[in-house]
C-alpha cells in the first residue's frame, strides 16, 4: 500500500498553492497525460495563430503552439452516451503517430467521462472525468492513426468535445512528454514590444539543450487595455503569436513552443498588459526504445531484448483488467473497482483471473515466483524499494507498467525504464496462477 515516490511531476503530488496551478501527471502510451483542470481559454476566447511547426533542432515531434483542431459542435455533434467516435483533427499528418492535444469536454448532460482509445478498436489508455456541469480539460499525448485521435463517452452521457492540437510526433522512436507542477519563468507588467528571454535548459526540471525539444506554457494574460497578442519563439526563430490579449478581460492560454539549440526562449506582448508565463511541462527526445521492439530495464549492455508473448489465459486478463484502470483515483487501502493503492491494483487486476494475492507488496513479493527481469512477460509484477519491497506494478508489455502510483497521478501507464524504477527495483515475480496464493509459502 506503499505510495510510490515522486520521479520528476508524474508520482508526486504537486504543492501548488491553488487546484489550479497544479499540473497532475499520469503516464500513458508513449508518453504522459497531463490534467490541467483550469488549462483551456476563457469563454469567449479566439483561437491564437499556431507557432512554427518546425522543431528546435533534428527531433520527430513538431511543435503546433495551439490550434483547434476539431470542435464537436462545428458539425458532428455531440458524442452520444457509449459512442466510439474517431476524432479527425485538423493539421494533423496522416503519417503522425502520437499527438499532443488538449481535450476539453462541454456541455455534458449528466457526470460522466471521456475514455481515449489506442485506436479505432483498441482498449483504454486514459480517462477524462468530468461533473454534470460545466467543463473539464487534459492534455495528453495519445497514439493517433490517420490523422484521427480516438474516444468513448460514458454509457450515460452525452458530451460535446474540442481538442486543440498542441504537437505531433512522426518518429519511430517517440518524443517523452512531461509534466511538472506550474512555476512561472516570467511575470509582471509587459510594456508593448519589449522582449524578454527565458533559459528552460537544465531548469524547472528539464533535460539538457541537446534533448528539449519543446516548453508546454500556460501563459496568462490580463489589465490590458487594448487586444493584441504575446508572440513567444526560439530565439533564433521568428515569433509567432501563441496567446491572445483581450481588453479589459482575463484570458489563459496553453501552448506548446519550440526551444532554440540553446534551450532559449523570447517573449513578447504586442500591447501593454500584465502577463504570467509559467512552465507546466515540456517534450524531450526520448532515447527509449520503439513500440515494436521494447526492451525492459535492465538489461545488460548490448544484449538483445526478450522475445515477450502475448499474454494469454490468466494473464491476459490480468493485463487487460490493469489497462482499464489507467486513469482511475490512488486511494491509500483501495481495492477497485474505481479506486487503488499499489497492491490493491495488482491484487483486483489477478483476482478478475481467478487468482488471490494479499493486499500487501511485501507478500505478493513472497507469494510469487521470483525471475530475471530479462524473462519478463505480461502479467507479472515488478517490485520497488529494498528488501521491505514497498510498491508493486505490473506489467503489461512493450515495456510497459500499470502503476498505481499516489493521490496526485493516480493510475497510470508507465515505462519500466523510467530512471527511478530502474534505480529502485528490487525484482520481478510471476504470479502461478493456481486458485488461491494468499496463504501458499514463497517458492
């Protein structure tokens, strides 16, 4: 019932000083889901010109700024109660792979959620909950397919959507979204063309120069007196207009930027107004392994990746039974069905297969066959922090984890070759799935 530590935003809870400052993070797919609950514009708000699509330097992933890429009511309506619809976005190639996009859902008829699909018949990778009233909004880098994202509504609700592209990645081997909990990087009355450089290297948080490739800004933006615009850029690019200044109102804005080579950003507001820019995430090269050909951590140096097989049996219902869980609450003592600790998750995930394991990491450690993690397969459970053993995830392949991992990130999608997962795992063990294990002394 171990809450994991925090590695970088995505298993710590922010310490913001309001909900709405806080960026909670949760891994999926390829990359990170962040849920930013006060992200999207004001009412009213015009959509700003998108920034450079070209990246900051040789990397996949293409920065957009931030664009609406489909809108619900401009023409397909709402999402109908249990409608799987695929969401064609605008200025998205059919050739990209994975896109980052803010999702907000409106005008719902009653509580519900949005489940975003890994394709046109895949399973759950992510959920968006949102109340009876009013709107709710993500940022997530999901898998795409020809030029379409992929979703769900809940069985009893209708809602309308709109999704504004933020970035893509074209790559084989994906680009690596974070979050980090929101910190301002420049703030304070703008004078009307005065430019302001911010160096995002190395800082916050972030990787180095060589691996940036784009700063995730919520950029803030009121007591103007006139409309106009704050243009923000590499400094060894033209600016483009990211974020909207409207008169005598308050407007937020996210937008995905390139980074210079240098890691350098510049700023700019087109009229006098009191502006905020503050960082909330960023996209990195990753050195990660493609989704075809996963390897696991851990494994030595030069050696080739196990040849995994698809979960079958037991298993595969332990593996599905995690998967749709991603998104759900972290709830110290939880067992399901929409709430869990570590090993409530992985005891709930082998019970839907018929096999018991204790509410504890400690004695599912002891209750399982211990492997090398070179021999890992779907279904079997990593454990983390010493010979207490801690925290418990399992895995469920392409060198991939479901992880229950604390209040603030939930349960999420995760790879085991994270640096804190590597550093801190103690060993894998693969459940026999046999009637009942609770009470079976260790192999």
């Amino acid at each position: 019932m171990f809450r994991r530590p925090g590695v970088r935003v995505r298993c710590r809870p922010a310490r913001a000083r309001a909900a709405s400052a806080a960026v909670a993070v949760a891994v999926i797919a390829s990359g990170v889901a962040l849920v930013a609950p006060a992200a999207q514009a004001e009412p009213g708000q015009q959509a700003p010109r998108a920034a450079s699509s070209s990246p900051s330097h040789a990397s996949t992933f293409q920065s957009v700024g931030t664009a609406v890429a489909y809108d619900s009511t401009a023409g397909d309506g709402p999402i109908q109660a249990g409608e799987k619809r695929g969401l064609a976005l605008t200025g998205l190639p059919d050739t990209a792979h994975r896109a980052l996009v803010l999702l907000t859902a409106h005008d719902v008829t009653a509580r519900g959620r949005i489940t975003v699909r890994s394709g046109p018949t895949g399973g759950a990778i992510a959920k968006l909950r949102f109340p009876a009233q009013g709107s709710r909004s993500t940022i997530q880098l999901v898998p795409v397919a020809g030029g379409q994202m992929f979703v769900k509504a809940a069985k009893r609700s209708a809602v309308d959507v709109k999704v504004n592209l933020l970035g893509y990645d074209v790559g084989a081997i994906p680009a690596t979204a974070k979050g980090r909990p929101a910190v301002a990087v420049s703030h304070g009355a703008w004078a009307a063309g005065a430019t302001q450089s911010v160096r995002l290297a190395h800082r916050y948080g972030t990787p180095g120069r060589k691996k940036l490739v784009a700063a995730l800004l919520r950029i803030t933006t009121r007591r103007a007196a006139a409309a106009g615009g704050i243009q923000v850029a590499p400094t060894d690019a033209t600016s483009s207009a990211v974020a909207p200044i409207l008169p005598g109102q308050k407007t937020s804005t996210i937008a995905l930027v390139p980074t210079a080579p240098t890691g350098d950003l510049e700023l700019a507001a087109t009229v006098d107004a009191h502006v905020r820019v503050e960082l909330i995430g960023y996209v990195a090269d990753s050195d990660g392994p493609t989704p075809s050909a996963p390897s696991p951590a851990g494994s030595a140096a030069g050696a080739p990746a196990p040849q995994e097989v698809a979960p079958a049996g037991a298993a595969a219902v332990a593996v599905q039974y995690a998967l749709s869980k991603v998104g759900d609450r972290y709830v110290a003592g939880a067992a399901g069905p929409d709430a869990f600790d570590c090993s409530g998750l992985t005891m709930a995930a082998w019970a839907a297969a018929g096999v018991s394991l204790a509410h504890l990491s400690y004695s599912q450690f002891d209750q399982t066959q211990h492997i090398s993690l070179g021999d890992i397969q779907p279904g079997d459970l990593l454990f983390y922090l010493g010979s207490g053993v801690h925290h418990v995830t399992i895995y469920v392949g392409n060198g991939q984890m479901v992880n229950a991992a604390n209040p603030g990130a939930g349960v999420v999608l995760s790879s085991v070759d994270e640096p804190w997962d590597v550093q801190h795992l103690t060993g894998v063990g693969r459940v026999i799935a046999a009637p009942d294990l609770t009470d079976t002394p260790p192999s």
